[in-house]
C-alpha cells in the first residue's frame, strides 16, 4: 500500500486540494492525509510537494505504431498525396519499425505520461512490443480490404490476429479490440462481420470515419481523388457502401470513430445519440490537408490523441493538447483547457470500454504526476498543465511507480 500526498488532485469532480490518495494495484481510499495515515499505518507516505497535480495516468487511445520508423519519408499537405506515398513506402517503414523503434514510441509516451494507448495494428508485427511494455494496451486489429474476392482470406487473418491478442497474459494488460478501417476500404460485409464479433464480445471497438474531403466526395459521388486511386489499384470506380450505410452498423454498440472531420452537424447528431466517441487528432488532420473537427459541438464526447508517426512527429500529448489549444479558438480558454484535460482522461478511458482515467475509489492505480512551474488561480490548473508540461515527473501503472527518464544517449 502507498500514499500519496499531492499539493493538487484532479477528480472526475475537478481539482481538489489537502487530499491524498491511498493504493495498491487499485485506488482503496481517498481523504485526509492524517486519517489514511492512520487507516494504513503500513503505507509508504509519498508527498509530492509544491505545485505537484496528481493526474489519472492519460491515455492515447488512437496510434500506429507499426509506421513509428517514419520522419519525414511520407508526403504531407494533402491526404491522397500522403496515401499515395504510404503505398510507395509502406514495406520499407513496416520493416525499419522493429521492435526497438516501437519500443521507444512506446517510452515517449510513458514519459508524456501516457498509462494507456489505443494501438491501432494492421499487420500484428506491434504485439510482441505492446506485450512487454508497461502500458495498458487496447490492441486494435484493423480489417482492411473492399475486394469481395478476398474478404474469405482477410477475415480469417483478422481472426488469427484477434486470437493472439486475445491469448497474453493477463499480467500483459492486453485488451483485444476489433477496429475497422474505413468506409471506403472495408467491404459491407466484411464490416458486418468484424462487427458483430465485437458485438458477441463487448470488445472496444473503432474506426476511420470520415477523415478528408476526399473521403466523402468519393462516397457522396464516385468521384475526386479516390476515384483515380481507386481506378489505378482495384480497377473499380464505385464505392463499397454510403455513409448512412457505413453508420448503421454500429447502431447500438458505442465506437471510437477517427478523426471524423468532414461530418456533418446532422452525422454528429446520429454519432451523439448512439453514444459514440471521436477520437481527434489535430496535428494529423493539419499535416494531412484534412480540415478542423469542429469541437466546439460538444454532443460528442472526444478523445484527443496523437495517431501514428505516419502523421505525426511526436507521440507526446502534450504537444498535441498545446496543438488543440491554438487550434480551436472558439469559446473560454479555460473551458477549453479543462474539456482537453478531460479527453485525455475520463473520456478517452470511456471511448475504449476502461475502467481507467480517473481518480476514485476502486480505479485503477494508474497516475501521472506533474509539476507547475509556478502558483496559478485554480481556474487556470487546466490550462498551464497544457501550457508547461513537457513530460511527468513521474508515472504509477497498477500501483507501481515505473521508469520513465530517457536513456542517457537521447535527447530532445
């Protein structure tokens, strides 16, 4: 059992002052400090200090590892210039990714304090490393492929892939997760079959969804830049499904939808009132060409996270969550800073079916402590964790406190 006594604790209720935490590989009590002293004579007593803020652990619900090998290989600006040099430079990335590189993607993250991540795979090749980091890992086995020829083929894949995940150890923290990956590439009926697995087994699930003009131009009218790509690599010139049609299978089954950005208000109406999630990715959708989410409609609960360094040239929260901030200008700028807090923390755990994100009785003992540079009113606490925090001071995962300073030989 430990205590920890921070200067400032942040709550699904806000910030809250003069409480400690008491916990092992789940929080058991929060209160005074004396009284669990008291309660748990056995405990180790940590106090953190001044201008010290305890955190739930963030979570990163929505990355590619497996494309972590890229800097600057891949063309950005526009999205259908991006995808054209994903299919020249896929099997070079995929293969320079090795275990070392993912690992360390991995470790960038834990020192941003990321407890948890979303890990979108296509291929398989990320669960050896997402097995053996400290993470908790919600393991996204993607389906891809709109030929009906070979859906047979790529479902069993997908099912071969979602057995290894569902085969670690539960010490692994590994969540098996289903994630479809896009209106325009998965066929309907492979969809529908991805799908209702998920279904059957209350796993997370997740897809693309809407990300750039192209994206809804092609499915609105067989046309635009998907329409030559599609022509050049699947000698087809119309979609698989529409967007309604797409929708509807997730109808009744609350899914992380990425990215998002070309929906419409009455898409973001449907995606409410099913109870989905977005998960947002500010920098990407910019690098990519692909527009603004219009996060200031706030029936959707969001999610923001990094996605891959395939769009990407970090996979520290922080930078992203400074790249929300400046982006979106609408509305208070503290208002806005506490929504982001909470998309990297309770909403994000609740976009991937987590009991995690959240500091209260029973959670898991999943933490990351910060350190403001200097006193500032509570009302700002959200908005200058975003504005100096570069990496935590230090992170717990299931009641261990883990390493996370860099090796000696790196640096920014």
């Amino acid at each position: 059992m430990t205590i920890l006594v921070p200067e400032t604790l942040y709550t699904p209720e806000g910030y809250r002052h003069g409480l400690a935490v008491a916990f092992d590989e789940r929080i058991r009590d929060i209160g005074d400090p004396e009284e669990l002293a008291e309660r748990y004579p056995e405990a180790e007593r940590i106090e953190t200090g001044l201008r010290s803020v305890l955190y739930p652990g963030f979570l990163n619900v929505h990355v590619h590892l497996e494309f972590s090998a890229n800097r600057s290989r891949l063309k950005y600006g526009d999205f259908m210039e991006w995808l054209g040099s994903v299919i020249r430079e896929r099997d070079t990335l995929v293969n320079e990714a090795d275990n070392e590189v993912m690992t360390e993607a991995c470790r960038e993250m834990l020192r941003s304090g990321i407890t948890s991540f979303g890990a979108v795979s296509s291929f398989g090749t990320d669960l050896e490393v997402c097995r053996k980091v400290p993470q908790r890992v919600t393991f996204f086995n993607e389906i891809v492929g709109s030929n009906p020829a070979t859906i047979d083929a790529l479902y069993q894949d997908f099912l071969h892939r979602v057995d290894n995940a569902r085969s670690c150890d539960p010490s692994e923290r590994i969540t098996p997760a289903v994630a479809i990956h896009a209106p325009y590439s998965v066929h309907p009926f492979a969809v529908r079959r991805a799908v209702a697995l998920a279904k059957e087994e209350g796993l997370p699930l997740s897809a693309h969804f809407l990300e750039s003009p192209y994206e809804r131009e092609w499915l609105e009218k067989a046309d635009g830049g998907f329409k030559a790509f599609f022509e050049k690599f699947l000698k087809t010139n119309r979609p698989v499904t529409t967007i309604e049609e797409f929708l509807a299978h997730f109808d009744g089954y609350p899914t992380l939808f990425a990215h998002a950005v070309q929906t419409t208000e009455e898409e973001r109406g449907r995606l409410a009132q099913e109870g989905h999630f977005v998960a947002h990715c500010p920098r990407s959708n910019r690098l990519l060409g692909c527009g603004r989410y219009p996060i200031e409609d706030q029936r959707v609960p969001v999610a923001v996270t990094t996605d891959g360094y395939s769009s990407n040239w970090s996979l520290n929260l922080f930078d992203e969550l400074r790249a929300a901030l400046m982006l979106h200008h609408q509305g208070p700028l503290q208002r806005l800073a506490e929504r982001l807090i909470r998309s990297v923390t309770l909403d994000a755990a609740r976009s991937i079916r987590s009991d995690a994100g959240r500091i209260e009785t029973d959670a898991p003992a999943d933490f990351a402590l910060l350190r403001l540079p200097q006193d500032c009113d509570e009302e700002d606490l959200a908005l200058h964790t975003i504005l100096h925090t570069r990496e935590a001071e230090a992170v717990w995962i299931a009641g261990e406190q883990v390493e996370t300073k860099r090796p000696e030989h790196q640096s920014d």
